[in-house]
C-alpha cells in the first residue's frame, strides 16, 4: 500500500506556525514511506474564504520546500460530489433542518462563541420539527442548517460501538467511534452546501488517502467522520493526530489570536531553513545543498 496522506487548509487567512507544523508532519511521513503528499484547498464556506489567501498558501508552502502532487483539489468545484452524499443522507432519514439562529445555539450552549468560529453548538441535539411547522418555515424562506441525527444515525447502523479507526500517533491503538459529545453536527447549510466535515470525509475516499495526518484538536470530530463513513459505505483511514505546537504563552497558534504569519516571518528575514529547524523539520540533503 502506498502512504498518501494530505494538508487541507482553508484560506480563510494566512498561514502560521501551527500550520507549517502540520503540513510539516504530513509531508515528512509522505517522504519518509516514499508515498505521496497531496494539498487540497477546503473552501466550502465561500462567505469566508479568499482568492488571496489560497494563493498566500501555496506561496507559503512553496517557501516550506513542500512539493505536493497536482493538481490541487480545491472543494469549491466539487460541490456536486458533496451534495450528492447530503443527498444519500437525507434518503436514509438522518438528516434534518436546524432553524436555530447563531444566537439562540449560543445560549443553549451556555457559552459566548468568538465572532469567526464556525457555526456551531457542539452538542446541540434537537431532532426535526413537525411536517407542518418544518414546511411552513421553509416555504417562508428561513435560513436553516442540515443536522446529522445521531439518534437515526445510531438506529441504522445498529450502534456505534462496532465503528472503530486506527489512530497511529495520539495514544495510539483502536480507538471506538463516540460521537455524542459533539451532538447533532451540522454537514450543510441552505445558503452555503455542504460543510468541510462531510467533505473531506468524501474527498479522503475520493483521493485515495490512506493516512489522515493532523492536529489532535480534530480527534473528536474523527468520531463523527467514522459515523459518515459506515454510512455513505466509504473506507476509513489510518490516523496521526499530532500535538498542537503551543506558543511562548503555551496559547495554541490561531489566526484570531492574530498568530504571526508565515508571510510576516519570511518578510522579517526570517529563512524557511530557520523555520523548519525551530520545528523540528531539518531540511533534506538535496535542499541543503540547493
């Protein structure tokens, strides 16, 4: 089996040291089992994303001396790949619409969410509304999000407890699909289509990965990915969580944090080398001597 394993940032920002880690980690076990390394472009949330800030990624990357095969996949055009698996999800009853507004999953939650995350609640669950009530709020035009039902979801796949995934660096060992404690996630929205957590669920099976290298904040969302996969019948790949690289404060890197970017560290002078040494990644033979 060939290792291909990927980096799938959103350009909603640039890039910094937590990125590089990342794709760092990806890359280097793409390079070490002679597998292949691939970037893939998850700019589903079209509100949100920016031309400039995809092509600040590659440029960033580049400056890293990754090399990934091409071409890049960019979500944005495969939207019909998505909708198409919402589509298997709603024929089996395990999907339904969400009308809560941002503010209103914000109390249930009990918690004041930053301005750019993502809209979400964690562990909302709601479960459809009447037939009646649910037409009428979409005859009326109301916005609304496409939930994932864990509790239909559970009643098809006769429980979770058999959903399992190999994780390779973060404890490793099988680990058991425990959902729940991300409730009912949302996988699309009326006004944007399907979200990053059905889409690269779909793309990994599309793009042949077969190790999923990230960071260990996404172990949970892993869970609900396992679910989709034992749903829409696609193959589960090996994991690698990998710690999070912490700054001075011992903060994780974020973009809202106004974490510095890769751009303004090679524009202060700073060298890729330089870089890759402070986290851990010395360059290769043939780049040292290039």
């Amino acid at each position: 089996m060939v290792l291909v394993t990927r980096f799938a940032p959103s350009p909603t920002g640039h890039l910094h040291r937590g990125h590089a880690y990342s794709a760092l980690t990806a890359w280097t076990a793409a390079q070490a089992a002679d597998g292949r390394f691939l970037l893939r472009i998850e700019d589903t949330d079209f509100t949100r994303c920016r031309p400039e800030y995809e092509a600040g990624i590659l440029e960033d990357l580049a400056w890293l001396g990754l090399r990934w095969v091409r071409p890049v996949r960019r979500q944005s055009d495969h939207r019909e790949d998505y909708d198409a698996a919402l589509d298997q999800l709603r024929e089996m009853g395990v999907l339904y619409r969400c009308f809560r507004t941002r503010r209103e999953l914000m109390a249930l939650a009990g918690v004041a969410r930053h301005a750019s995350d993502p809209v979400d609640t964690g562990a909302f669950t709601g479960g459809p509304l009447s037939t009646l009530e649910e037409g009428d709020r979409v005859a009326a035009g109301e916005p609304f999000a496409w939930r994932l039902s864990l509790a239909a979801a559970r009643e098809r796949l006769g429980g979770f407890d058999h959903l399992t995934w190999v994780e390779e660096m973060s404890d490793p060992g099988v680990r058991t699909a425990r959902p729940d404690g991300l409730g009912d996630m949302v996988l699309g929205r009326k006004d944007i289509g399907a979200g990053y957590v059905i889409a690269s669920v779909v793309d990994d099976a599309v793009q042949g990965v077969t190790h999923v290298v990230r960071g260990e904040d996404l172990i949970e969302t892993t869970s609900v990915q396992r679910v989709l996969q034992a749903l829409l019948g696609l193959p589960t790949p090996l994991y690698r969580h990998h710690p999070l690289l912490l700054d001075p404060d011992g903060k994780r890197y974020a973009k809202r944090d106004g974490a510095a970017t890769l751009r303004a560290l090679r524009e202060s002078g700073v060298s890729s080398a330089a870089l890759r040494a402070e986290l851990g990644f010395p360059l290769p033979p043939e780049q040292e001597s290039g």
